[in-house]
C-alpha cells in the first residue's frame, strides 16, 4: 500500500511572515534574524512581504507572537531568541515559559508560529546554533514556516469559483 502523503513546498512567494525577535543576547539574535531572511529571500518571499517585530527578551516573545499572529496580516510567525543557563533558576522559568507560550500562540490562532529559541547551557554552544558550526536555527525556522504555510494553504482547498473557499480535507477541522 502507498498512502497519499502531504507537504508543503518550499515556496514563499506570496505569503507574509512575521518575525519576533528577541534584542536579549542581540549579537546572537540578530544572526538568527539574519538566517531567517535569508532562507525567506531564497525562498522567494518578497521584501515587503516580512516585517520585524522586536521585544525586550525570549519571556515577551509568546504574547507578541499571539498578538501578530491574530491581526490575520501574516501566515506564519517566527519567534527568535536565545536564552543562555546561568546560575540560578532564571533560565528554567524563561526557556519554559517561552516554548509553552509559543505553542499556545499558534494553538490559539491556527496561525503557524515557530519556535527559533535557541536554549543552551553555555555560550559556545549558543554561537554555534546561531551559524558558527551547527547551522542557523533561524534559517531552519524560517524554511518550516514556508514549509508548513504551503501544507495548510493545501490543506485549506483555496477558493471555488465563486471566491468561497472550499475544504480540500473535509475531514480536517
């Protein structure tokens, strides 16, 4: 038996993405934030199709993303952040928080909203997920997010002739 398997393209022209990016370790978000456009641009998104929205830390990233993602003016959101463990709990409650809030956020809206929080115990190994040895996890969060808005755009139907939109998947709610 062959099942029918579905996935999106990898294709951005035509969608509008946001990215929420943390100014908390900046010399490290703003590489992230620079694999994100990056892989958008290859990907074909337009230049005004992507808009930047900056919060003080990864712990404001959950209720921005949610507040972007409601305003029905982006298909998918990308969260950007790094939080780095100290020597107190800090790190537990800020890591936690962040991840849980991004997956409401994308719960609560059907929007997709990705997490590109890089969470590590140590310094050097922020720098390499960020483009130094282990690639950009932005970069990985933005090819998802143009991944994911072309499956569900599939998974929609589109619009009828008569400009409704009609339900590909009817059985996916």
């Amino acid at each position: 038996m062959q099942p029918k398997v579905h996935q999106g393209l990898l294709n951005a022209q035509g969608f509008r993405f946001a990215l929420v990016v943390s100014r908390w370790n900046d010399f490290l978000t703003s590489k992230l934030t620079e694999g994100a456009l990056d892989a958008l641009e290859r990907l074909g998104a337009d230049e005004d199709a992507v808009e930047i929205f900056k919060v003080p830390g990864s712990f404001e990233l959950p209720l921005t993303a949610q507040k972007v993602a409601a305003s029905g003016d982006f298909d998918a959101v990308i969260c950007i952040g790094v939080v780095i463990r100290g020597e107190t709990p800090h790190f537990d409650y800020v890591a936690g928080e962040a991840a849980k809030g991004v997956g409401q956020a994308a719960m609560q809206t059907g929007v997709p909203v990705l997490f590109a929080v890089v969470t590590t115990d140590t310094l050097e190994q922020a720098i390499n997920r960020a483009g130094v040895k282990a690639g950009n996890k932005g970069f990985e969060a933005a090819m998802s997010a143009v991944e994911l808005v072309n499956l569900y755009k599939e998974m929609d139907g589109g619009e009828d002739a008569s400009g409704a939109k009609k339900k590909a998947f009817p059985h996916v709610v």
